[in-house]
C-alpha cells in the first residue's frame, strides 16, 4: 500500500518572497513559450 504524506510549508517572509519571484519568473516563461507557439 502507497502513502501519499502532505506536509504543510510555513516560510518565513523572506522565503516567501522569493518562492513568488520564482513563481512569477516561472509564469512569464511558460505565457512567453505558449504565445511564441502559438505564432507558428
């Protein structure tokens, strides 16, 4: 039998403003990629 564990992430400030810069950086590359694929 699998177990699925979920842990709950509790960051402090500084390491939440850097998760969402990841995030945003993430996003802009991958609406970049969708919009330059959708050109072809």
């Amino acid at each position: 039998m699998y177990y699925a564990y979920k842990y709950r992430l509790t960051p402090s400030d500084a390491h939440r403003d850097e998760l969402d810069r990841h995030r945003d950086i993430c996003r802009q590359l991958y609406n970049h990629t969708l919009y330059r694929l959708n050109e072809y």
